[in-house]
C-alpha cells in the first residue's frame, strides 16, 4: 500500500491561538493537545488520540463516559453540548468542584 501516510496520533496542526504544552485546541473539525508550547498561527505537534487530562469547567461534576466537549471560547473542557465540539469521553468521574478531568479523545471532533 503506498498511499499510507501515519498513524494520526499525533499530527502537525498550525495553532489557532497560543497553545501552552499540555493544553488542547480546535483546529476546524480536529482537536488536538499540544506536545510542546505552540505560539499563534505556527505548526506544532497535536495528539488527537489517546487519555489526556485536560482543564475542565469547575463547577461540573462529570460521570465516567459521559460526553466531553470542548468550549473554545473558554479553551476547557464542559459536559455542555450546546455549540462545543464533542471531543471524547470522561474515562473517570470528576468531582464539582475540581480543575481536571481525564478525557478519552475521539481523534476528530462531531
């Protein structure tokens, strides 16, 4: 097969903002986390799959696999579908209050 081209864990993205290691960002439908710091509108490394533990909206108490999107306008994660994209799934509950919850990301958002 020649038209194989990588596994897709983690890709190269051009930053939408200034994106500290550790920390996610929406690019169109695809949301990644930075491996390294990333400044605005430069490429960098993303992980797109796998268990990260990323900042969460405090006051939410989240269940194990309940739906976990992304508030870009906040840069966190919510359990609140409304216009945020649906990046994966809590993989452990996080209690309210608290600053992290661990989230199994789908690789591209819905």
């Amino acid at each position: 097969m020649n038209n194989y081209s990588q596994l897709g864990e983690t890709v190269t993205l051009t930053a939408p903002y200034a994106v500290s290691s550790g920390e996610g960002a929406l690019v169109g439908s695809l949301f990644g986390v930075a491996t390294g710091n990333v400044a605005s509108g430069a490429e960098g490394e993303f992980l797109t799959c796998g268990v990260v533990v990323l900042k969460k909206t405090s006051a939410q108490a989240w269940t194990q696999g309940a739906k976990v999107y992304w508030d870009n306008a906040a840069r966190e994660c919510t359990t609140t579908a409304s216009t945020n994209a649906l990046i994966g799934c809590a993989l452990s509950a996080a209690a309210n209050p608290s600053a992290t919850g661990a989230v199994r990301l789908n690789g591209a958002v819905a």
